[in-house]
C-alpha cells in the first residue's frame, strides 16, 4: 500500500487483471480476511494511497502497478485515479513473469 512508483511515464500503471494471488480474491490470497480489511482501511485513510500488487513489488519501482482488485473496488471512490481515467492517463500492465 501506500506511495509507490506508479505513476512513471505520464501514465497511471495498474494491472490488467487480478494476479492469480490476488489479496481480494477470498480463495486464493495468502493473508487472511482481516489483515486485508486492515489494509484496506489504512489505505483508504492515507490521502493518495492505492494498494500497489505484490506481484509488482520484486521487479524495481519500474514495475510497480496498482493492485487490479483494488482499483476494480475503490477507484470510484478516488478522486485522482477517477481523473486519471478522465485524463486517458491508466495504462494497464500485464501481470509480471515470475522471475
């Protein structure tokens, strides 16, 4: 969570679809149900915060992409991705090889 690189190239980077352990997805996440409320609420609290995909997070900062079950949940409520998308700024990144 928080401030990551995801913003590079004059583009919002987020991925093109949940990883396959996605933290929203309740079968398949490798941390519990309340660790991710609690992630969730931290974020929210934290002005221009995003989750930013675990899968993303071993590459360098030049693969840092938000969370694509975030964004599918929250970005509604984001007044800055909301723009981003006005702006024509999301560029949408396949999910990261395993290295």
């Amino acid at each position: 969570m928080a401030r990551h690189d995801i913003y590079r190239d004059g583009k919002v980077h987020v991925l093109a679809e949940e990883c396959a352990t996605c933290i929203f997805k309740p079968h398949s996440r490798p941390v519990d149900g309340a660790r991710v409320a609690g992630m969730v609420r931290a974020t929210r609290e934290e002005h221009g915060a995003t989750v930013v995909c675990h899968s993303t997070l071993y590459g360098g900062a030049e693969h840092h992409a938000i969370c694509r079950g975030w964004y599918d949940r929250m970005a509604h409520e984001d007044h800055i991705l909301r723009l981003a998308l006005i702006m024509d700024v999301i560029e949408y990144d396949p999910i990261p090889e395993k290295a």
